[in-house]
C-alpha cells in the first residue's frame, strides 16, 4: 500500500541525512521525499512517501519516531488529507504545437512560465496521477525535460501535525 | 563578575567532570591534543591509555555493562575514529550507555579531504543512537550534557561527539546545565495502565505461561522485580543470552538460555506455552529462529520494552507495553499481590511436570570421562572455584556459548559479552573494563585463541594497570565455531578454520610481564583455576587450556529452523 508520512523534525544539520539513511539501512522503498523548514525555522517538515504492508509501515514510524531529531510523526494516509505535487515540463513549442500545448496546459490548469521560441515551460500542480496524466497526453516526442517535486501532504481540517 | 572563558578542551573536562566520570578511556592524537592537555592538568577522572581505539571503546563499553553508568572513551579524528567504529557498532547493537568523544580536523579543513580526515557523522550515523558534530564552541556544553542524556535514557546507546581541534581552542563562558529536555526525545517509562490490566489478567488466566528475558532486564534493573514476580506466580523463566543474571541460573524456575543453542527445556516450553510474556527482549533471529515456524504455535505474547520499535518488529504480539521494564513489573507484581486470583494450580502443575520431563533429557551432559580436557568442564570448574562470583566476560565463539551454559549467572551485569553484534576481541578489553569499575572483584575472560589475537595488545594495558584479570583460553586449535558450522553444514571443509602457527601463550603472557599455564589433562584443570585465583590473586594470568579440538557446541538450531527443530548431542 502506498503510504504518505509527514515527519516534522528539529531543522539540523544532518537531519536528512539520517532519515535517509534510515531508509536505506533498513531497506524501506522511499518514492519520494520532500523537505523545507516550516513557520517555525528551527523545524523542519518532510513528507515521504512509501509503499509497504501494514507491518513494515508501521515500522518505518516507529524508526522515524526513534530517531532523536524527529519530534512528531504523523501518517497521512490514516485518515483524509490532501496532497500535490509540483512539476516543470519543457515542451517543444514549434509551429502547431505552440497552440496545441497552450491549450493542453489550459484543460489541466497548467500556467506557461517561459516562452522561448522554440518551448515552453509549463508548471502544474497536483496530485501524482494528475501530473502523471499530463505527461500521457502530451505527445513523447514533443516533451523535452520533466522536473517534479515529489508530494507534499498536509491533514484535512482538524487534522494537523504540530507541537 | 564577568564569568571565566574557558578553551573548549577545558569545557570537555568540566562537564566530564560534571557528569561523575571515573574514567576515560582513549587514545590520543593530533585532533585531540588540546583536550590531552587538559587532561594532563587535572584529576577528577583517570584517563585509561589502551593499545588500540577498538579496545578503548570496549573497555568503556564494559565499564557501563558492569556499572550501569555511561562509558566514557576518547579518540582522535580519521584512524582514531574508525578504528572506534567496531566498539561503537558493538555497544549499539547490545544498548550500552557510552558517549564516545571523537576529533575531528578544524572546521576550516573539514570537507577538504585534510590530514587524519574523516566524516565521522556520516560513518557513525547508522550505528549510534545520536551523534552530533560541534561547530561552536558556545554549543560545547549544552551537546555534551544532551549526549550524557540521551546516552543513558530510553533504550541506551552509543552516543558520538566530533569536536574539531579549532573548537577546542577557542573559547566561552563556561555553564553546564543542570538538566535538559529536549522537545524531540521524550521516552516512555510508565506503562499504559490498561494494557497492565490485561496483561496481569491474560497471565493469570495461562495454563501454560513461560517468562522470556532479555537483556532489556539488566539495563533496565528489573532484576529484583523480576524475582518477586516469577516467584509469586511460580512461573517458568527463561533468558536471551544478554538476560543472564537477570533471574538466577541456579533456581528451580530458571529454565536455562533459549535460542540455537538454548537448552532443551527452554525451547520447547517457548515453543509449546500459551501465554509469553517477553520482558526487555526482541525476539531475535538467534532466540527464535524463524519467526514463521515461531507464529505457527497459537499463543498469545505481552511484550514490555522501553522501545517501541522493538515491539512486533519481527513476531506480532498481543499485549505491547511500552514502558521502563522494572516499573511495569512493579505494577504487576502490585496488582497480582492486591487482587486474590492466582493461576489454576493443576493446570499450572501439568505444565511444571511437562517441563520436568523436558528437563529431564539433561541437553547439557556431555562425556565426562574422556581423556582430552573438556571445555564444558573447564568452564565448570571456574563456576565451582570462583563460587559462582566471578564477573565473566567472554569472547565469540563456541566458548562464549559454553560459558553462558556452564557458567550460572545468579546476578545481573556479571555477564558481559557481546551479543548483537557478535565481536570477536572484546574478551580482554571487556574484561579490562570490568575490572576498573570492580577493582576488587574476580574478572575472569573466557576466550578463544582465535578471538584472544584480535586484542591481544591489551596484555600491555592490563600491566600498566596491575589488573589481576584471569584469561581462561579454551584453546582447541580451531575457529571453533566456524569448524562446527562447517561440520555440520559442509560436509567437513574446514575451508580456512584451522589456525596454524599459534604462539606459545605462555611465553606470550611472561613477555607482557603476566603470569602463563600450559594445561592438557583434566585433572589438572581445577589446581591451575585454583592457583591463579590463590598465590596468583593479583596477577593477571593466562591460563592455556588444550581442550578437545572436536568437541561442538549443543544442543543446536539450524540458522533459519524454527524451534523445535533442535540438534541434540
Ligand atoms: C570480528 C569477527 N570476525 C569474524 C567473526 C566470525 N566468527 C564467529 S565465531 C568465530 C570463531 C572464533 O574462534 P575462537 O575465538 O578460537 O573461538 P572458538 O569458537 O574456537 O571457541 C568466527 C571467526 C566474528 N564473530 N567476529
């Protein structure tokens, strides 16, 4: 099952390391992970997501909640919540194209950010299989360069994650 | 009146000095001069000078084994810091309280491949419970007493300070906190009320209970509470290799160690019991093998451990406590004592005499009149003249299992080897530790001519020290352990297991300024103990015991089996 996870943490040198390292050393799949201070510049708030059984997952909060720089861990996938995530796609933007991928970026409420003569840069965000199923409609060949953030998750309403 | 600045080499002193600490075991080197320097001029503690980091550590290791204090070491950056790293893994994988003190090059230089350079943080990082990296002098302090703090609270574990050279020349006020909390690292200790409850009500409920101990019981002290509980209950016990002396061997409820080369009765009453409750253990691979084999028995398990992650890890289990062993087993033990039921007494009968019968296999025997020196004896022998009081140490090995068979631990921190991590060398360096903290008690290291070369350079600290350590070699010419797997499980290619040229140890000990035996026959096993526990006392001897080269560590269970699947002899 994939699980999305927010981890806030004291903003540390190293903090991420050992997270990482965490996963890494115990075997866990991360498929991705985000990172950035919060409000508050001393913590730190990450959100990875990953997949597993039941069991390992709730090992991999129990390793998290183990770690000494690690204040607070919460399971988003626990209850309802809201993720996105954010990708740059550079497309080639020649001839019929150009008003092609105007229009595309316009059903999936995509913004052009750069303009050159021959692309554009369109920025899109959420969730995974939103972004997912951008790509699927653009033509391959036509798709020069992708960049995507990895999710960001976040509890709905009364649900939050904080000290 | 302005406060004193102080160097950061005299703040390390000050808050050592601050924290208690008797000893520091280290090794010095260009990173850690100034500190050294420090040392020099004072005496709140007495710096321990080893052979080699690797047995600094251990010997710091050890002192927390036997004290319960955190251990103190001290090693230079780049060579000095990785040669730590084996006696760091070691006291992380067993849950030893030790806060290592590494240098580290000046901040300037970090990063630029410098002079004696590593990235001691990074290296560290997956075998310490915290490490930090001071680049501050103003930090100094605070990250020492956090380090102290989280070192000793918890699950304790091996906690890395890397302080640059630069760091410690410079300076600051100096003000060591007197206590600290940290938002981020709040543990466990009262167990949750209700879970107790059902825990208590589940156990008196069991017809066939079986108490299973881990070393969580002797670094959470719970060994009093745990005495009054099984007592009470009449319950049968039994202990991971790390619980020894946690219950005493020598009672009748003690069932002996479980796991592959736990005894008979042990693993079969694991295997067969309705209600575990596991205190302080983690349901290893060597304890219950593979776990699938360990689910298939339907039982139900209570498991209290300070760290929550230790808690179905690798077994489910029913009733999880989070909390410090010897509190929760104080609420037990108040609630089974406030309330009037007890467990079913023909039930609990039936199984007392179900294990009787296991019992009486008698899985330990082993040919007593043979005409080689058996090692079983030898340990034996050691148990009767030291009268059960010894502080043994061990190395890995067959005569580490042999020691914890034979010797019977009746109190805890009195068995100190290294189990998680299983490091060949800790023998003579555990055994230095030991006898520092335990000046006048008897220190006795089994060992094995293989694992005894990975340290032997300590002889040298030993006599510098005047420690009377008593070294009990259980000498069969082979990397006796890996001989036996490869007996058992290749067809008898004892691919690199012989050890060829050995020393003549005796000559070895007299050349460090000790005391040597040489013994072959059986029946001159007990004068030799006795002589270097008598006219020998105070002199750390080394005694070379030729024992039988064939003989095999039983009963066994295949790595992987489950645990009924035993090799008896
Ligand atoms: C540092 C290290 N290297 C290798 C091993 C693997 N190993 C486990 S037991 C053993 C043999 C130990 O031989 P010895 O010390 O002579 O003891 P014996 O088994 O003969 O009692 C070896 C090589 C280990 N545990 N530690």
């Amino acid at each position: 099952m994939r699980h999305i996870i927010s981890v806030l943490m004291e903003n540390e040198a190293g903090a991420l390391s050992r997270v990482a390292g965490l996963f890494s050393a115990r075997g866990y799949n991360i498929e991705s992970l985000t990172v950035a201070p919060t409000e508050d510049a001393t913590l730190s708030r990450m959100t990875i997501v990953t997949y597993g059984s039941n069991d390992v997952v709730e090992q991999i909060t129990k390793q998290l909640n183990k770690l000494v720089d690690v204040v607070k861990v919460q399971d988003l996938t626990d209850g309802s919540h809201i993720e996105r995530e954010l990708m740059l796609v550079k497309v080639r933007a020649t001839g019929e194209l150009r008003e092609e991928m105007k229009r595309l970026a316009d059903i999936f409420r995509g913004r052009i950010i750069d303009v050159t003569d021959k692309a554009y840069t369109i920025e899109l965000t959420g969730t995974g299989s939103k972004l997912d199923a951008f790509l699927e409609a653009l033509d391959p060949a036509a798709i020069l360069e992708t960049v995507r953030t990895g999710a960001s998750g976040i509890g709905r309403g009364e649900r939050m994650l904080k000290i | 009146m302005a406060e004193m600045e102080l160097t950061g080499a005299e703040i390390v002193i000050r808050c050592l000095h601050a924290e208690g600490v008797e000893y520091v075991f280290g090794y010095p080197g260009g990173a850690v001069l100034n500190i050294y320097d420090e040392i020099y001029k004072q005496e709140g503690f007495k710096h321990i000078l080893a052979r080699h980091e690797q047995a600094a550590v251990h010997a710091a290791d050890a002192y927390a084994r036997a004290t319960g204090r955190v251990g103190v070491a001290l090693v230079t950056s780049g060579p000095g810091a990785t040669n730590a790293v084996t006696g760091i893994a070691t006291a992380y994988m067993d849950s030893i309280p030790m806060v290592v003190i590494t240098g580290q090059v000046p901040t300037p230089a970090i990063g630029q491949d410098a002079f004696q350079e590593v990235d001691t943080v990074g290296i560290t990082r997956p075998c310490v419970k915290h490490n930090f990296l001071v680049k501050d002098v103003k930090e100094l302090a605070l990250t020492i007493k956090k380090a102290f703090y989280i070192a000793a609270t918890g699950r304790p574990g091996p906690v890395v300070v890397d302080i640059p050279k630069d760091v410690t020349q410079h300076t600051c006020a100096f003000e060591y906190p007197d206590s600290v909390s940290m938002r981020s690292y709040n543990p466990t200790y009262k167990g949750h009320a209700g879970q107790i409850k059902r825990a208590v009500q589940m156990l008196l409920e069991a017809k066939r209970p079986v108490i299973y101990v881990g070393g969580g019981a002797v670094l959470g002290n719970a060994s009093a509470q745990l005495i009054d509980f099984a007592r009470e209950l009449g319950y049968p016990v039994t202990s991971t290799l790390m619980g020894l002396g946690a219950y005493p061997a020598p009672d009748p409820l003690f069932l002996g160690m479980l796991g592959m080369h736990g005894t008979y009765e042990a693993n079969m009453a694991m295997q067969h019991c309705d209600v575990l409750l596991a205190v302080g253990a983690r349901f290893d691979d060597r304890v219950i093998g593979n776990p699938k084999h360990f689910a298939r028995e339907a039982r139900r398990i209570i498991h209290i451990d300070v760290d929550p992650s230790s808690i179905s890890k690798r077994v489910k289990v029913d009733v999880p406590i989070v909390g410090d062993v010897a509190q929760v087993l104080d609420e037990f033990g108040r609630l089974i004592k406030g309330g009037a039921e007890r467990p079913e007494e023909a039930a609990l009968k039936a199984w007392w005499a179900q294990i009787e019968l296991w019992r009486a296999q008698d899985c330990l025997k082993y040919d007593r009149g043979a005409a080689a020196i058996k090692p079983q004896y030898v340990v034996e022998k050691l148990y009767e003249v030291t009268g059960g009081e010894a502080f043994v140490t061990s190395d890995v090995g067959q005569h580490q299992m042999w020691a914890a068979q034979y010797y019977q631990f009746n109190k805890p921190r009195r068995w100190i080897n290294s189990g998680g991590l299983g490091t060949m060398g800790v023998g003579l360096p555990y055994a230095m530790g030991v006898q520092f903290a335990h000046p006048e008690a008897m220190v006795a290291c089994i060992t094995g001519e293989g694992s005894i070369q990975m340290n032997i350079q300590e002889l040298s600290t030993c006599k510098e020290n005047r420690l009377p350590i008593k070294i009990i070699l259980l000498n069969n010419g082979y990397l006796g352990m890996v001989r036996q797997w490869q007996e058992f499980f290749y067809e008898e290619r004892y691919a690199e297991s012989y050890v060829a040229s050995l020393p003549d140890f005796v000559k070895l000990a007299q050349a460090y300024g000790h005391e040597g035996l040489t013994i072959e026959k059986p029946e001159d096993v007990e004068p030799a103990l006795r002589r270097a526990f008598g006219e020998w006392k105070d002199k750390l001897v080394f005694l070379n015991f030729i024992t039988d080269p064939r003989e095999n560590v039983y009963p066994m269970i295949p790595a992987g089996k489950g645990l009924s699947e035993m090799i008896l002899v």
